[in-house]
C-alpha cells in the first residue's frame, strides 16, 4: 500500500533526465524565441538547439546533485511571500 507513495517520493518526475518543471520551463522559454527569431530575423533554428542542449545538460547535472528540484520550486512559488502583521504596526509582528 505505501508502495506508490515511496515510490514518488523516491523518484520524481523528469524530462529526459532533467526535472520536470525546470526541463518544461527551459523549452517554454527558448522555443518561442526561436520561433520569433525565425519569423522575424528568418534565422536558422540550427543556433538555438545548441543552447537548448547546454542548458538542459546543465539542469541534468543540477538534477543529479538536487533531484527533487521541481518539488522545491514548486514549494517556493506558494510560500514565498512574507508575512503579513495582524495589527497595523511597523516593523514585522505576527502579534502585538
């Protein structure tokens, strides 16, 4: 029963070895400016694979040192803000 929870847990979910939501976000991010590089300055899409392939390698090597990347990412994008006093006051109070 706590078989698939482990198994999560241990393994994370990647993208060609890379984690998951850096790997997406590299590509999310590189393919439209190759797209607009092509449709605007008609460039090859040749001088952007290698920067794709240098970057997803070095998320490779990141993800093999920190595998639950995607996880910590996700974590700091909810709970990134700071706290918010209760009482108008300066300086940061939880409580008078």
């Amino acid at each position: 029963m706590r078989e698939p929870i482990l198994k999560a847990v241990a393994s994370p979910p990647q993208l060609l070895w890379a984690p998951f939501l850096p790997a997406v976000a590299n590509f999310g991010i590189q393919l439209p400016f190759m797209f607009i590089a092509l449709g605007v300055f008609e460039m090859s899409p040749l001088w952007f694979i290698p920067s794709m392939v240098g970057m997803h390698i070095i998320l490779v090597v990141y993800g093999m040192k920190e595998p639950h990347l995607s996880t910590l990412l996700e974590s700091y994008g909810k709970f990134a803000g700071g706290s918010h006093n209760m009482y108008k006051s300066k300086g940061t109070k939880l409580a008078p």
